[in-house]
C-alpha cells in the first residue's frame, strides 16, 4: 500500500483546485454573458419577453443545481451531442449562473429614477445607447457587492460537478480519502482550501457594501 | 423521450418527496431556533462567545454545502459520533441553514428600536421576558421574507444529502433511473417535482407567516 504523508494530500488537492477555479472562471464569465441577455429581455418594454425572462429565472432558482447539472449531463446525448463531465459542469453552472446574475442587475436597472431613462431619451439617445452609456453602468455599479456574494456562491456550487463526475477538489478529496481512510483530515483540508478561496471574496463583497453604491 | 415507467414510479416519487419534506420541516424548527440563540448570543454574549460565533458563520458561509456534509458523516465517525445519514443531514442541514439565517436573525433583532427594550424594562418585565415577548416578535417580523427565501434556498440544497445515501427525493431519483435506464425522463419528472415542492412551500410560508405575524408580509 503507498503511503500518503500529509503534504502528499495537500499537493494533490492543490493541483485539483486549478480545475474548481478554473470552472468557477469559466462559469462566472459565461454566466455574465448570458446574464446580459436574459437581463436585455428581463428589463424590455415587451411584456411577453419579460415573462419569458422571469419564467426562465423562476425555473433556475426553484429548482436544485444537481437536478439542473443531471439534465444537462443526461439531457444533452440525447440530441446527439457527445458530453464529458466538464462541458456539462460549465454549461450547468453558466445557465445557473446567468438566472441569479440578470436578477441581482435587474434590481439595480430598477433601483435607478426613471428620471435617468426621460434624461437619456431626452438628450436623443435611443433604446440601445440609453442602456449603454446611462442605465447600465449605474446598475452595473450600484450591484457591485451582490455580484461578488454571488461569485463566492458559484465557487461553492462548483462542489456539485463532482457527482456528474467532473475530477475537481471535492472528487480528487474523495479519490484520497477511499486511499488514506483520513475523512477528518481530507474533508478538513478541503473545506480550508474553500475558505481561503472565498473568505476574501466575502470581505470584499461586505467593503464594497459599506461603501456604498458607486465610488 | 418514454413515460412508460413513470405510473410504477410515482409511489418511489412521493416517499422521496416525503423525506424531502420531513428535512426540512426538522431543519426549519431546529435552524431557527438556533440562530435565535446565536444571534442574542453574538448581541449579547461574552466576548469569547461573540468570537466563536462570529467565526462559526464565516466558516460554514464560506465552505460549500457538500463539503460540510461529507465531514460530518465521513469525518465525525474518526472522533468517536456515529451518525445515521439521516441524522447526519439533519444535522449538516441544520448547522448550515443557522449560520445564515444567524445573520438574518441579527439584522433583524437591530431593527427593533432601542426604545422598545427600554420601555419593556420600565414595565417591570425581567430582561429575558422582554427578549422573548417584545424584542423577538418585532424581529421575526421585518426579517420573515428574507427566512422564507433562505428556507426555500435549503431545501433545494438538500438534494445534496443523496450523496450520502438518504433516501430522499434526489436518491429516489437515482434509483430510478438506474433502473429503467430513462436518466433524462427520470431526473425532469424529478425536477419538476421539486419546482412544484419550492413554489408550494413559499406559498405556505407566505400564507402562514401572514396569519401568524400579521400584515406586513408579503
């Protein structure tokens, strides 16, 4: 039997948390992405694309990320398309992701005075401008705090690609904990590399809230 | 896409369900409860106390779910406490819905206007008498939608429990589909029970906490 010593463990589970950043990156960056157009349609004056929008995010926060990451992983080869657990982890997490980010900026769009739409409209911006150069920037800003409490979530979310198999840090933890039967010290040494990945997140996230809006 | 199988299925379907519910039904009461005590604790406790709790609510907030369960059913056994899964999520659930919903709790016991307490004292009533009769109603209060959405959060986090043999919706789902090989059938008609399960426990909630708070909540 190999004998694993303490910086044996903790090697290993470093060189997997390169994928559980990685992942959480990629997520957050395709998340925004989509978020942007579930928000364009979430904030539009046409009442059936709004609907659409607030359907869309009732589905992604009324129902459990594993179920949503299971039909992805399961959902996909059915239409034909070969999947490994790490497409299906990215794109779960990016349409997760993209549900909670266009509602914390809808809340911003709607926290701006309507005076900023008629100051826009009345300077002879159309729709696009408007939403380019005044209204987004501010919700963008005045929802900087929420967005980076979100990231520390999606970090925790990444734990449940394990169960569709994709080899990150809960999985390689738990590859090492059926070799050195250690739970206590395997788990223990996870859940520090999580802290330490979104304790100063969480700080930044409260800073950024006692701040204030804008600056 | 086949449906065949979903008429056998449904009683599997509901005891899941039912399990579902009993977790959160436990975690509710006991998480609540908890956090009641955490946050007249970290108000109002010694400094040593203030710490640890302070530091209980960053630890579990910034460590995921998954993680937290697996230590307590996988780790715990190493110190001696044996916990049936069932237990086992129960308590993992509890732990982590109470250091949120300590933060909520703590927001809320701020909002009840100084004036209140003093009021209280001059009536005569003992410190914990007006804790419990006047402080804690008014908090419950202002903070109850934000306990709903958290409670609501927990119980799709408890799908997560699965993972450690509970057999709860999530596990039913499992078995299922490695039954009747019908993974994506299987895991929709699973989701959208659940979809049903978190929109009809808002609805009670809102409901309730309305009949039992008055106005106010929405």
């Amino acid at each position: 039997m190999i004998e694993f010593t303490l910086w044996d463990i903790v090697r290993n589970l470093l060189l997997a948390t390169r994928w559980t950043v990685l992942l959480s990156l990629a997520a957050f960056v395709g998340g925004a992405l989509v978020g942007m157009a579930v928000l364009f349609f979430r904030i539009s004056k046409n009442n059936w694309s709004r609907r659409l929008a607030s359907g869309y995010i009732a589905l992604f926060q009324g129902t459990p990320l594993l179920m949503q990451l299971f039909l992805m992983f399961f959902g996909l080869p059915m239409l034909g398309l070969r999947i490994e657990p790490w497409t299906a982890a990215v794109l779960g997490l990016t349409f997760f992701a993209s549900a909670y980010l266009a509602e914390i900026w809808r809340s911003g769009v709607d926290a701006l005075p309507l005076g900023q739409w008629d100051a826009g409209a009345s300077l002879g911006l159309h729709y696009l401008q408007e939403l380019r150069l005044i209204i987004l920037p501010q919700a963008f800003s005045i929802t900087r705090a929420p967005t980076v409490g979100f990231l520390v979530q999606l970090i925790k979310s990444t734990a449940l690609t394990s169960i569709i198999g994709f080899e990150e840090l809960v999985r390689t933890s738990n590859a090492i904990n059926n070799a050195t039967f250690e739970p206590f010290k395997v788990y223990g040494l996870v859940a520090l590399i999580f802290f330490l990945m979104c304790f100063p997140l969480t700080q930044y996230a409260r800073r950024l809230e006692r701040r204030g809006p804008g600056r | 896409m086949a449906f065949g199988w979903l008429p056998g299925a449904l009683g599997d379907i509901a005891h899941g369900a039912a399990t579902t519910i009993l977790l959160i039904a436990v975690t509710t009461l006991a998480g609540t409860l908890l956090s009641i005590l955490g946050a007249a604790g970290r108000r109002n406790g010694p400094a040593p106390l203030r710490h640890a709790i302070a530091w209980y609510v960053e630890v579990m907030r910034n460590t995921p779910f998954l993680v937290q369960l697996f230590f307590i059913f996988f780790g715990l056994p190493s110190l001696g406490i044996r916990l049936d899964p069932i237990l086992a999520a129960m308590l993992a659930m509890t732990l982590n819905m109470a250091a949120y919903t300590i933060e909520i709790v703590g927001a809320g016991l701020d909002a009840v206007p100084h004036g209140q307490t003093e009021a209280a004292l001059a009536l005569g009533l003992r410190p914990r008498q007006v804790f419990v009769k006047i402080v804690l109603p008014q908090a419950l209060k202002v903070i109850y939608p934000a306990l709903t959405s958290q409670i609501v959060i927990m119980m799709l986090e408890s799908a997560v429990v699965s993972q450690i043999a509970v057999r709860e919706l999530t596990y039913e789902a499992d078995m299922l589909q490695a039954r009747t090989f019908r993974s994506f059938e299987t895991y929709f008609v699973v989701t959208l029970v659940y979809l049903g399960l978190s929109m009809a426990l808002r609805r009670l909630l809102v409901t309730g906490g309305r009949r039992a708070l008055g106005a106010g909540v929405s």
